[in-house]
C-alpha cells in the first residue's frame, strides 16, 4: 500500500484556483521532494494532507484511507519552525507526547536519546531565543519525529539556514532518515537539495499549481555532494530550471 496517494487534487480558495490536477505518490521509505515558485501551491498541499484544509476535490489518500477519515497524527514540521518562546527546547519537544496523552514517567526516555542524537545535549532547558537558528530548527525537527507517523512533511526545513550549516543539516536528515525508515515528503526551492536528498523530484508550475515533471534521481546512495556537478545531475537541473522559469 502506497503511504500517500494523491489523485486529480483539485483546490480553489473563492475564484482562485491553486492547485489543479496533481497527482503524486510516496511508496513506503522513499524520500521525495517538491520543488517550485513561491505561491504555488505547496504548503496549501501539506495542509490539505495533514486534514488542516478538508474542502478540496479529488482523492488524498493516507495508508489507504482518504485524508479527511486519517485520524492518526501525521509528522509535520510547518514552514516556520514555531517552537512555543516561553517553553524550553525539552518542554517544546514534550508537546506531542502531552498530545498524544503519553504516559509522564515514558517522556524522558523518548526525548533525551533524540536530544543527543539531534546535536542538542546540554540544551535541553534553553529557551528558543537562547539557540541559534539551525539548532532552532533541529529542535522543530526533533519535536516532528516524536509524533509517531511513517509519513513525515517537511515544508522548507532548512530555508533560514546558511549555506554550511544547511548542507550539514542535509547530510545529518539523511542520516536520520536512514536510520528511521521513514517516508518523507519535503518541500524546497533548491534544486541542488532536492537532487542530492530525494529520490524522486516533482516539479511544480505556478498559478494554478501543477506538476510539470517528475524526476526520477538515479544515484546511489550514500551519495557524495560531487554528483551535483556532474553531467547527469545537471542534465536533471537544466530539465528543472526550463519549468521553474515557465
Ligand atoms: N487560507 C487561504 N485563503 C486564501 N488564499 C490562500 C490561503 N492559503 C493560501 N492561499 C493562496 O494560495 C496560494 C498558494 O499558497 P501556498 O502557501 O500554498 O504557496 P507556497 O507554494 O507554499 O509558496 P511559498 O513557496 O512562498 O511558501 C497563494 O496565492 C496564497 O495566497
Ligand atoms: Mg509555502
């Protein structure tokens, strides 16, 4: 069974149609990209999967079951990081286990492996202001994989980071990913993450959103950050940067 499977996605928000026709799937343990312009529709399409947004046509179907009869939580890290100010990272990262009514006595045991793993012992009782911008968002991310769900959405993790740092985060989320097994779909707007991340690429078309192309990133993994500059992956970007600029 595919864990997302979107068919003739169709949404309208009054006159303005944002999202026409999108079809797309994520098969179990694949890690999937979308890349396209601003205002095209892409975080609408997280929350469309997450059940935030219920009035849509078409089908979005979750482990099989349409998107609006999905009652389990769904990992989630929207596009602003939004860690609560006045929690400390531990207390932030608390918050799904309090959702999902976790036994107390469970939450130390499930939080500080994570912690060490993240790159963020010692900060654990840090308000949000006290960390830098990557640990912030490792921090958001961290508090994303305590909700207990195969499908992860990731809408542009790294999109505040600098260049060094993001390029660490990359290598640290597959890492990661690797060794949780889970099926990502993660949102950019840069090619260069996408290839070196995914394993399928959709690209999307602005005003209404579309998916123009799908591309299937044939490298091995684990994969060195020199492919990008080889003659396959630029082929890949040249194909990319054609729809992107319409
Ligand atoms: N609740 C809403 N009501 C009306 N229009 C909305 C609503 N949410 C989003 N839109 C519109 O839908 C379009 C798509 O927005 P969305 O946030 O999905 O874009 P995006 O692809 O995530 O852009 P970005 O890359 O800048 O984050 C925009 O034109 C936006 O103004
Ligand atoms: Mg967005």
């Amino acid at each position: 069974m595919k864990v997302l499977d979107i068919k003739k996605l169709e949404k309208r928000f009054d006159t303005i149609q944002v999202l026409e026709d999108i079809e797309l799937h994520i098969e179990r343990g694949e890690f999937i990209s979308i890349v396209g312009p601003s205002g095209c529709g892409k975080s609408t399409l997280f929350k469309i999967i997450t059940g935030l947004i219920r009035e849509y046509r078409g089908e979005v179907r979750i482990e099989g079951a349409e998107s609006r009869d999905y009652t389990q939580p769904i990992s989630y890290m929207p596009q602003k990081d939004l860690l609560l100010p006045w929690r400390t990272l531990y207390e932030n990262a608390r918050i799904p286990l309090e959702v999902s009514k976790k036994p107390k006595g469970e939450h130390s045991g499930r939080i500080l492996p994570l912690i060490e793993e993240f790159g963020l012992a010692g900060f654990e009782n840090a308000y949000p202001h006290e960390l830098s911008g990557g640990m912030r968002q490792r921090g958001a991310l961290l508090r994303t994989f305590l909700i207990e769900s195969d499908l992860m959405l990731l809408d542009e993790p790294f999109g505040a980071l600098d260049a060094i740092t993001r390029m660490e985060m990359q290598e640290w989320l597959l890492e990661v990913w690797q060794k949780h097994n889970h099926s990502i779909l993660f949102i950019t707007h840069d090619i260069d993450e996408a290839l070196f991340l995914s394993d399928r690429v959709y690209v999307m078309t602005g005003r209404p959103g579309r998916i123009e192309l799908e591309i299937e990133v044939e490298e091995e993994r684990p994969r060195r950050r020199e492919i990008l500059l080889e003659e396959r992956c630029m082929e890949y970007k040249r194909e990319i940067l054609k729809i992107l600029r319409g």
